[in-house]
C-alpha cells in the first residue's frame, strides 16, 4: 500500500494509525465477492491500518480472483473452514477463504464483519451470526436492512455491537448532507438521489446481458438499477434512517437537473411538486447523479440572501449537492468507524416510516414460485408504511420464492392476499416477528 509520507496524516487516517499501532490492523471478515465484494477486497489491500482476514463466497474461485486482483500472492490465500483455521490464517498474514460465513463469524481474529452479498436472507443470516458472535456488522445490503433492519438493531443492542449502514451507499452518502444542514437549523425539504441508470420499469435481464459483460456487472444486479428497484430500497432506507417520506407512493422522480433541484422539488407554496416537507425522492435529471442531495431552507431572510450571494442558489430553497458517491469503496470506513468509535455510519429509526413493497412486471400465475430482485417478475416500489401495511403490501425483501396465490397482473402490487412468502427463510420468520411487534405499536 502507498502513504506519501511528505503528507501528515490526519482525520480518521491518523486516528487508524494509532490504533493499528496499539493493536494492529482493523480485520474484516467478508461475505460476499461479487461486484461489491470484489472492490472492497481490492480497495481494503490500498488502505493501511485495513486488512481482509477471511471471505467466504459459494464460489470460491471468485474470493480467490478478487485477492489475485487486489495484488495477493496466490500462496497467501487458504482454505479454512473452521474459526481456528480462520485464525491461524490471519496469524500467519494470509486470507482464510471459505464456503461458510459462519467460521469467519466465529473467528476471534475478525473485529468486524461487512455483508455484501445482496440477498436480503443471506444478508440476514450473516448479520444474525457475527453479532452472536460479539462482532461488528457493516451491512452494504440494504435490500435486508429494508426488510428487517430494526429487529436487526435490537440484536445488535442486545449482544453491545456495533450495527451499521454502510459508507459510500447513496442513503449514508445523503444522511452526511442532512446532519449537515439540521446542524446550521436549516429546514430538510427533501433528500435523496439522482438515479445513475435510465429508468426503465419493465427491464429484464435478456435486454442487458451486452452492457452488464461490458461493465463487469451481473445482468440481474444491472436490471436492479435500471428498473427502479435500487433507488426504491436506498431512499426506504434513508426514509427508515430519517423520518423522511415518501411524498407520493413511488415517489415523483422528477427529470429535475441538479440547477433545478431546489425548484422543483420543494413545496408547492414554494413553486414545486410537494404537497409538505421532509421528504424524500430522487431525480432523473441531468448533473444530478451520480450524486446525492439535501434540499434546504433557511429560517431567516438574512441566510437566504447570504447563501443567494454564496451562488448555492437563488432561494427560498437551495440544493446541498455530494456530486459523487464511491459506493464499496468507502464501505471499509464505516468498518473502521465501527471498531474506532462504536458507533454507526446509519441506523434505522425505532419505529417504522416506509415500506419497499413489490409491484409485478408481467402477469403472474397461480403457483408460480418468483424470482429474485431485478429479474423478470416484479420490482421495487416504495410507500409510506402506514400505506403498505394498510393493504397487506408484501415486503420486497421476502418475494424471492415466494408462491403467487392468485393470478396477479402487470403492474398490480404483490401483497400478502396474492402471494405467499417462503416460511423456511430465516429474512420471512424475523419479519413476521417484527410485524407483530408493530402491532403493538400501533396499538400504543
């Protein structure tokens, strides 16, 4: 790894070099390597003070090309397949590669686990595991954190970890924005996103295979995006994380530019789209992703002239933009962060504030078992909780495999009347745990 030593180190990079120097470095344990998992592997070898002590992954040979990548000797890297074999690994400075999470989880060696496998039951499994284990959980899977994030920081309370959303991803990249502003008292009138992909409800895998080998992506992962399902469970999450709502089911998405933003997505008794404030969206504007956004305003005239004259804007509202987002890249410093300070990057609220639900991209049939998230079947779409619980809305996170119960037609929402979600996966059993405890809160 490269340090300019010509540079002083300082922030977080110095507050790591004491810490590795009193008790070495931070060591992940990894699940997934995947797209994501594969960055993290290779941006984790750059960063001192950081290092990958085991990934687990079914397919082996992509841990192993994902080290091979990241500039690891091949003899480096050993299979372990039980906690002591995982220590015995890091002890000797190589990276236990391994099938199961579990013997990772279980590692004393590991400080911190990060989740990057995208399944929102794998997801679940893993975080469940590490903190049983008195570990740390970095989780770059929203898709879980959406379906049962708060039943999730209730273990992690219970076993004192340290649970987390990760750094980088769209939702934490905006809740930087918006402590930001509250802060300086400014009014939160919306934050989100702008939307990378053009937006395309009905994608399939089959129209994207050229583009996603072109761009080293999984097809299912790239029709995520393009289908809108992504940006759904990101600002479900921010939502969660925040106490902003979605304005409208679905969001309005405006094709606002980023010079527009303030302007359109402010209240209509400012000239925007919004019936209240404190909500969030997205745009698909142009100059506005791959960024991500606060739209503010201030409480007193003399502000909104200084910030007028500062050039954010004309007002009465003003767009904060972050004009990037590093996604996996900067997951390892909420790892960091996690181990340093004991406290996360994003968490979700106590209480609930909106639901991914589920809305079918062709007709479907009885019987039918679905598939997973961006594949043909279905995409994200996202509610006010109150709203989705309302119409028995199905969580999106428990579709998979999920059997349809009666016919259901293009564009319907999948609900709890129409399909029935698989009982045998850990992610459905915690969220029927969690559902019924928010039945007391809604009778409180």
């Amino acid at each position: 790894m490269y340090v300019d030593n010509r540079i002083a180190r300082s922030g977080l990079a110095a507050e790591l070099d004491r810490w590795t120097q009193a008790h070495g470095p931070v060591t992940i344990g990894l699940a997934g390597a995947g797209q994501m998992g594969t960055d993290l592997v290779v941006q984790v070898a750059l960063m001192p003070g950081v290092r990958i002590g085991a990934i687990s992954e079914i397919d082996g040979q992509a841990a192993i090309d994902a080290a091979l990548m990241a500039g690891h000797a091949r003899g480096d890297l050993v299979s372990a397949s039980t906690p002591a074999a995982v220590d015995r690994a890091i002890e000797a400075g190589q990276i236990a590669i391994t099938d199961d999470f579990r013997a990772f989880c279980a590692a004393g060696r590991i400080d911190v686990v990060i989740d990057a496998t995208g399944n929102p039951n794998v997801g679940t499994e893993v975080a469940l595991d590490a903190m049983h284990h008195g570990k740390h959980v970095v989780m770059l899977n929203v898709e879980a954190d959406i379906t049962i994030g708060r039943w999730l920081k209730q273990e992690a309370r219970k076993a004192g970890v340290v649970l987390t959303g990760a750094a980088g991803d769209e939702p934490a990249a905006t809740i930087e924005l918006i402590g930001f502003a509250q802060s300086l008292g400014f009014e939160i009138v919306a934050a989100g996103k702008g939307k990378n992909n053009p937006l395309k409800f009905d994608a399939i895998p089959d129209e994207f295979e050229a583009e996603a080998r072109a761009r080293n992506m999984n097809p299912r992962m790239l029709v995520e995006f393009v289908d809108g399902s992504k940006t759904m469970v990101e600002m479900t999450a921010l939502a969660n994380a925040t106490g902003l709502v979605p304005d409208v089911p679905g969001m309005h998405g405006p094709t606002a530019t980023r010079e527009e933003l303030a302007q359109v997505l402010c209240t209509r008794e400012d000239g925007g789209l919004l019936s209240r404030s404190g909500v969030v969206d997205y745009s698909i504007g142009k100059g506005v992703a791959p960024g991500v956004f606060c739209v503010v305003k201030p409480r007193h005239p003399r502000v909104i002239e200084r910030m007028a004259d500062l050039k954010v804007g004309t007002g009465p509202c003003f767009a904060l933009v972050r004009p990037y987002h590093l996604t996996s890249l900067e997951v390892p410093l909420s790892a960091v962060r996690a181990v340093l300070h004991g406290r996360p990057d994003m968490e979700v609220l106590d209480h609930p504030v909106a639901e991914c639900t589920a809305v079918a991209k062709r007709d479907l049939k009885p019987g039918q078992l679905l598939g997973k998230i961006g594949e043909y079947d279905y995409r994200g779409f996202a509610m006010e909780w109150r709203a989705a619980r309302d119409e028995f809305a199905l969580p999106l996170g428990l579709a998979e495999n999920a059997r349809v119960l009666r016919p259901i037609r293009a564009g319907e929402r999948l609900s709890y009347e129409n399909c029935a979600p698989d009982e045998a996966l850990v992610v459905t059993q915690m969220r029927r745990r969690l559902d019924q405890s928010d039945a007391q809160y809604l009778a409180a």
